[in-house]
C-alpha cells in the first residue's frame, strides 16, 4: 500500500509527458513579417522588414535566410539575429528573428516575394523533423520626398552630418604646395553606398585630383544601421594668391520631420606665398682680371675650346646611338599604362558619368577582361559589400530587360559597389605579393 502513491504518481507522469508531445506535434511552425519603418516612406528611404520564424520547442538547425529581391530596389540582409521565446495557447515557441533592408529607387507599391525558409526543429524533444515556413505577400507604399518628382532619388536619413580636415594649415602654402581635403559624411539609417558624393570645385588655376571613396558600414545595438563615407581631394597650387576653395554641400530628407536639409562643410580660406629665393651663404666671387695678352693663356684657351667641341661631340654621338631604345623604352611604356587595369577601370568609371547605359556595359565587360576577371557576379560577392552583386543583377535588366526594368536606375549604385569591392580586391593581391601590385603588361606587345 505505501508503494500504491508513487505508482499513481509515476503514471500522472507520465500521461502529461504524453500530452506534451501530443500537443507539439499538433503544433506547427509560424512565420511572422512586420514593416518596421512606419509610414509614410518615401523614395531612397531605408525600410526595415523584420521576419520572425517560430518553431514548437526549439531549432536544432537555423532557418536559411535567403536573398530576396524587389524590382527597383536595393535589398540587403542585415548581419545578425535576435532570438525569441513566445507562448502562444499552450505552446512554447523559440524563434529567430531577421531583418531585410530595402532602399526602394522609384515610387509605387512593393510586396514582399513569397519566399520558402528551411530549417529542422524539436518536434518530439530530442528528435530532428524538417520544417519550412512561407512568407506572406507583405507590402507597403513608396511615395517621392515633398518638392520632388515622384521616380527622383533624394539621400533619406534620421541624420546626416558633414566633417573635413586637412592635412596641413591652408595659410601657409607656397606655389608648387599641394593641401588635401579630406570630407566625411555620415548618415544614419542608411547604407554607405547610397550617400552621394562629395562635389569638389575648385577656382581656376588649380589642379584637383579626387581619389576613390572609402565605404563602410556600422550597426548600432539597437541594430540600426549607420553609413559612413570618406572623400578625398589633393588640391595642386601652381601660382601664389588667395584662393577660397568652394563649401560641400549634401542634401537630404528627413523622413521623421519630413524636411528638406542640407550639411555643409565651409569654405577654406587658402593663402599661397611665392617660393623663396635660394641665396647662398658663401659671398659671391670677385670679378676675376682681365686676361693679360700673355700667348701661353690663349693657347690655354684655345685647348679647352677644342676639348668642349670633342666632348659635345662625344655627347652628340652617344645620343644619337642610344636614342632609338630610350624612344622604344618610351612608347613601350605608355602603351603599357594606356593598357593597365586601372586606365580600363578609369574609362569605366568616365562611363558611369556618362550616364549611357551601352558604354557603361562595354566598358565594365572590357575592364573585367582585362582584370582578368571570368565572373563578374562572383567577384562581386567575394570582394564586395553585401547585395553588391545585386547592383551589377540590377544594371543587366536595365539595359537589356524589359522597359519597366529600366525606368529609375541609376550608375551611381553600380559605380560604388564596384569600386569598394576593387579596393579589397588590389588590397588583397598587395598582401599576397607583399608589395605594391605592378600594372598589368599590355594586352598585345
């Protein structure tokens, strides 16, 4: 009789264990899709889509995220995960969240595909089964900023700011001096890709050599996401003056007070001094006399005469004998630069600014090959920033696709994309040689 309450016990146990299991098997996965950003959103603006995908128990294997696409938009999965527990009835969830950013590029409505996502949960607790979840047809409504048509592109951040150094004071530079101008541009809420360039001018009589941008891309704790950009300028001052190197101006739209703004990083103020003349230390020398009609002086003369003639001679010949190969070293030499990856690479960026859609697509295809370079896409994924790969996808349909496809795109998006992922590229190849990388040898020698 004592033994009676523990089998009672055991078998109440037991028959709970039992509905337990019952009721996760009952139980299936859910997928939960939330527009973060509330509306209204405008054109250029970052919109983040948050999935939730629950599972009865536990994961024993993390849901695959995949890459989703928008017409007319830029896509990108956001690093990282936040994990979930929920009751829902009476049964416990775990879940997984992940966000998608999408900067839309034109007007209209977007809907999210719908996308399968795999994983393997804890059905029976301790045991594998294979689950999917499909997301829903979620959309939301693209509108163009206040003030501007609505397929235009504006720069949409929280905040946006504007900062810049030099490398040196600007009053006091002399003529042949040169002064860099570095601009830092910062943007909340949005990618480092979209933030545009710094516009630098320059008065007549100097020489501007911009350099490539350098990107990046930070997440706060909160999982926001902020875009730097860092454009620099070397300015080159032949002649003395005052100069006044013109303000960089960024405009962009704020989609909480719904305001046009503008950073602006000042004008500078440049005073450039002639070069000093060289005075040398030493007195200069005294007049020397006046030759004495002595005979053996002229005869002197007369024997230094003749040997500068035989020795211009000497010169003359040498250079006439030599010439022919310091002019093949010369032609030789430009062929190779005019044929170097970064001369290709420069005519593909000249294209970009063209705007042309065909010679932006024969000069990158030309470049590619000449980098050597058999899969763009590929390369792309490897060396670039995520979803960069996507603006090559989204410059193809553009030009070749139908005319839907065409409408809005811009080659700013390409053009940066392909110059960061260059950068890592030429960063890597200088690591794996351990020194600068050489340009590459003519196509045809």
């Amino acid at each position: 009789m004592t033994k009676w309450p523990d089998c009672v016990s055991a078998f109440i146990a037991g028959l709970l264990w039992l509905l337990s299991c019952a009721s996760a098997l009952a139980a299936e996965p859910l997928v939960r899709v939330q527009v973060m950003t509330p509306p209204p959103i405008v054109v250029g603006q970052q919109v983040e889509i948050a999935v939730d995908v629950l599972a009865p128990n536990y994961f024993m294997s993390p849901p695959k995220f995949p890459q989703i696409d928008f017409p007319n938009a830029i896509v990108t999965l956001q690093d990282g995960a936040q994990n979930l527990v929920e009751t829902i009835g009476d049964t416990t969830y775990a879940g997984i969240r992940r966000s998608y950013l999408v900067t839309p590029q034109v007007a209209g409505e977007f809907a999210l595909p719908e996308t399968r996502i795999t994983f393997t949960y804890a059905a029976v607790p301790g045991q594998g089964t294979n689950g999917s979840v499909t997301l829903p047809r979620t959309k939301f409504t693209v509108t163009g900023p206040p003030g501007t048509s609505s397929g235009s592109i504006a720069a949409v951040a929280t905040k946006l700011t504007v900062s810049q150094t030099l490398d040196r004071d600007p009053k006091g530079l002399k003529a042949g001096d040169t002064l860099v101008r570095t601009i830092t541009i910062t943007a909340a809420g949005m990618q480092a890709m979209m933030i545009p360039e710094a516009d630098f001018a320059a008065p007549e009589g100097i020489r501007i050599y911009p350099q490539d941008p350098v990107l990046s891309n930070a997440t706060s704790g909160l999982g926001d996401v902020e875009g730097k950009r860092i454009d620099r300028a070397t300015y080159a001052f032949e002649k003395a003056g005052d100069y006044a190197l013109p303000s960089v101006e960024i405009s962009w739209y704020d989609p909480a007070t719904r305001k046009r703004e503008t950073a602006t990083a000042p004008a500078i103020d440049v005073t450039v001094s002639e070069q000093t003349a060289f005075q040398s230390p030493i007195a200069p020398p005294q007049p020397a006399p006046p030759v004495s009609a002595d005979p053996s002086r002229w005869k002197l003369a007369l024997l230094r005469t003749i040997g500068a003639l035989l020795a211009l001679a000497l010169l003359a010949w040498a250079c006439r004998a030599v010439w022919p190969r310091v002019r093949a070293w010369w032609t030789r030499w430009q062929d190779e630069r005019e044929h170097s990856e970064s001369a290709y690479f420069g005519k593909f960026e000249a294209a970009c600014r063209s705007g042309n859609r065909l010679v932006i697509y024969a000069a990158l295809d030309a470049w590619s090959r000449r980098a050597d370079i058999s899969r763009l896409d590929v390369w792309l994924r490897e060396f670039g920033v995520e979803g960069a790969d996507r603006e090559l996808e989204r410059f193809e349909r553009a030009t070749f696709g139908p005319l839907d496809d065409q409408a809005g795109w811009q080659p700013r998006g390409l053009l940066n994309a392909t110059s960061e992922a260059r950068r890592n590229w030429l960063r890597k190849r200088r690591g794996a040689t351990g020194k600068q990388v050489a340009a590459l040898p003519a196509l045809n020698p």
